[in-house]
C-alpha cells in the first residue's frame, strides 16, 4: 500500500499570533465565545458600507481588504493574516467599512462576535494595546502600499505582495489566478502575466495552473523594493507577540460553525 500522507494539522487558536499572545486571563475570557469558521477562496466577508458582527482571526487564511471605484476597479490596500485580526472597525468607533473584505487565500479563522469584542476592549487591559498597536502596523502597510502603486513597477508590486502573503502562511505557496492578482494589485491582468513570466524564467517562483509557488525567496526580497522592507521592520517594532506561543486549554469546546457567504 502507498504511504499516507502525513494529517494535515487542525485549525487551533494558537495559530493566530495575536490570540497566542494574550494571557491566560484574557483567553479564559475570549476563548469560550470563538467560532471556527471556514474561509473559501474569493468569499466576499465585508462590502463596502455594511454593518460588522464580527471580528476575524485567520489562522492559516489571508484576506485582503480592497478600495472600489465607481466603475468597478479595485486595488488591495492591505492584507491581514495569521499576525492578527480581520475588523479593526469594531474597536475604533465605527461598526461598518468603506474597504471590501475578500478571502485571498482559503483557510480558516476563529470569529469572535461584536459584544464580545467591545466588552474586553473597554477593559482598557492588555486587548486593547495589543490591537492599537497592529492598528498602528495597518496604517503602516497601507501607507506603503499607496506609495507604492504610485511609484513602483508592476514586477516590484507583485514581489511585494508574494512577500506580505508569504509572510502569513505557514507554507511557500498561493492558489491563485492572475486575474485575480491582477484586481489585488490594481493592475491589467497582461502586465500581472509579464511580471510572472520574468519571475519564473529567473527561477523565482513556479506558477502552473492558478498555483504559484515561491522558490527561492532571498531573490524575490531582491527584486522587491523597499515597500516590503519598511512594512516588514515596522511589523517587527510593533508585533513584538508574534514569535510567543501561549498553551490553549480545551480547543475542542469552541464550537465549529459554517461561514455563509454571499
């Protein structure tokens, strides 16, 4: 018989950095109201303008939050994955979103309902100086990212996104169109073909089939401008939980539930 092939881990909240790094008091508090949910490829979380119930945790998801013009273009202004949560909304006096929310990469994160989220912010304790202070990355990245798309090639745009994206999974590839990376970055689908083309001919990545994989990263940071670098060491200087791991007790009793998309 073929060997099996090894079990693909179980979502666990440990995976998200953030909730990995609240203390045992704080988790005792927040973890019995978590949901598991699972996030398909292009599930629409958030449109533009609609009421927020939720806030998300990706463990081994990303999505991406996009700006849509009256026309129907769009451009990625920031992406958010395993190094936090997905609806800073909930906690900075608003309940709504100007930006769409699409799942960029499948996977899944735990969902904390709206009431359960103001009431640990407004304890002023450790919740909220860990969410102002990924607040504070955010502004950074979509700062960069407008920058960025107004200064930088499409090769270096699309590097930059590889890099964002790598940097929350726990793996080295996206399944993905270039359509769809062609709405991410705001850009023709024709240029996002080019930019691949010349990473793979170098050896950078491989794409076949809507799956793209990076193989040689220390060449991609290369052809990369220095967008990725500022986010990256910002990141560093404000998430300073993200290498901490804290013990989950009893993962099991979150209860699992089915994400409804439109």
């Amino acid at each position: 018989m073929p060997p099996r092939s090894p079990a693909k881990p179980q979502p666990n909240p440990q995976q998200n950095h953030l909730l990995a790094a609240l203390s045992p008091d704080v988790q005792s508090r927040l973890f019995p109201h978590l949901e598991l949910v699972h996030l398909p490829l292009r599930a629409l979380m958030y449109e533009s303008g609609t009421s927020m119930s939720h806030v998300y945790f990706p463990t081994d998801s990303i999505v991406s939050l996009q700006y849509v013009m009256e026309n129907g273009a769009s451009t990625a202004i920031l992406v958010v994955g395993n190094e936090g949560l997905l609806g800073i909304t909930l906690f900075m006096g608003g309940e709504s979103t100007p930006s769409r929310s699409v799942v960029q990469s499948a996977g899944y994160a735990y969902r904390l309902p709206r009431p359960h989220v103001k009431e640990e912010f407004n304890r002023h304790g450790q919740l909220l100086l860990l969410m102002l202070r990924y607040t504070q990355a955010l502004i950074t990245q979509v700062a960069q990212t407008a920058v960025c798309n107004r200064h930088h090639s499409i090769d270096q745009q699309l590097c930059r996104w590889l890099l964002l994206s790598m940097d929350r999974l726990s793996h080295n590839h996206l399944t993905m169109t270039q359509e769809f990376i062609g709405h991410m970055l705001g850009v023709r689908r024709e240029g996002v073909t080019q930019a691949a083309l010349k990473l793979q001919q170098l050896g950078v990545i491989s794409y076949s089939r809507g799956l793209i994989k990076v193989i040689d990263r220390d060449e991609l940071e290369h052809l990369s401008c220095e967008c990725y670098e500022v986010v990256k060491k910002e990141t560093a200087i404000l998430l300073t939980y993200l290498p901490q791991r804290q013990l989950i007790k009893n993962p099991e009793d979150i209860p699992v539930v089915v994400l409804k998309t439109q």
